[in-house]
C-alpha cells in the first residue's frame, strides 16, 4: 500500500465548476499538448455519474467539441531534443509558463508561471512521486498539499486537496485508454487554480511511465 492509500478520503464528492479537453500525442510522441476549455458544452455532472467504461460516448463529444474551437492553451516544446514545455494562451499570443524536467529526473516536473505576480501561483509548482516508484505524484500549492493519483494506466486520475488529516477529491482526468494522452479533465475551480490544476494534469501525463508502478 502506498502512502497515499493510508490518508483517508473525505465524503465531500468532487464538485466540478470547469471542464477542460486535454489532448496530446502518443506517448513515445509527445511533443505537445492543447487545453481546450469546454465547460459551456459537456454535461460535467453526467461525467461525475457515469461508469468509466460508458464514458466512449461523452469523451467522444468531448473530443468534437475542443476540435470545434480554439484551445485555450497551447503546450510545445521549445526545441526537438527539450525535455520541456513551453505554455502559450492561444487567442493572446502570450507565454504563461513553463513545464520543465529532464529525463534523468526521476518523473519529477516543475511549473513556473512567468509573471512575476501570478494570479495562479505565487512560487514555482514541483510536482514529485509521491514515493518511490509511487503511481501518486504531490505538489504544493500556496502551502497546500495536492496528489494525483494515476488509476488504470492514465484512464483516470483524481486530483485530491489534503486538507484536516484528509483528502478531498477536486479534480478528475477520464481517457478513453490508458495508453492516450488525451481525455477530459473536470475541475472544482473553488478548491483548486484551474490552471494550475490542467498543467499539473499534463506534468502527470508526461511522466516517464519507468517511474510509476
């Protein structure tokens, strides 16, 4: 049992407020990523409720309607042989942070907005296993512990807020498999940056999966 597993789940269900498309390439392929905001179209409290295994359809809308509009944020790598990424606001043409870590790392990532007095973050966002070998990563938000846990390959991670000896579930990632990098991502933006939650998603998803067990 990993150390995660010991701190206990609150009952407050998650209470999502903001769904985002986040798709990216095959693993062996990653190259970029696109956060697309879709809350005005998905029907976030049919996700909340339906089995993953019915979930083909609704991803399916989903996937439409991101490709129907202009993403949000545009993650890239600054040079073909970077290890990482470079996030762009689309529509502003506007650098807004960077996802960085190298390979020999050991799955750990660091976000660090550019602004110098970020709405997201104060500091930089080291997002860490949670353990060795740990299938959960952690990262510390404005003196809060956060985890996500990666459940059937990346078929669904849940994102929890540790809060009073306790964790609260205030964000979700759903996939179609556990091998794409790409899926829905559903959010309680009063618990948590929805920012900083979308580009901890993709720290997450870009995690050498050698390190995760």
């Amino acid at each position: 049992m990993t150390k995660l597993d010991k701190i206990p789940l609150s009952d407050t269900p998650l209470r999502a407020t903001v769904a985002f498309y986040i798709q990216g390439g095959a693993p062996w392929l990653l190259k970029s990523f696109a956060i697309t905001d879709i809350t005005s179209s998905t029907p976030i409290a049919t996700f909340l409720t339906t089995a993953a295994s019915d979930l083909s359809n609704l991803l399916a809308d989903a996937k439409g309607d991101a490709a129907a509009q202009a993403a949000l944020i545009q993650l890239d790598k600054p040079s073909p042989i970077s290890t990482s990424l470079v996030a762009k606001k689309v529509l502003e043409g506007k650098i807004i942070a960077t996802v960085s870590g190298s390979t020999l790392s050991l799955g750990r990532r660091t976000i660090k907005f550019v602004a110098k007095n970020s709405s997201h973050s104060s500091h930089p966002i080291k997002v860490r296993p949670a353990r060795i070998r740990s299938r959960a990563d952690k990262f510390v938000l404005e003196g809060v512990s956060f985890f996500w846990d990666v459940l059937e390959g990346t078929r669904r991670c849940e994102l929890s807020k540790f809060v009073d000896g306790k964790r609260t579930e205030v964000g979700r990632f759903v996939a179609a498999n556990a091998r794409e990098r790409e899926g829905v991502l559903l959010v309680d933006g009063n618990e948590v940056d929805r920012i900083v939650a979308a580009l901890t998603c993709v720290a997450v998803l870009n995690r050498v999966d050698a390190f995760r067990i």
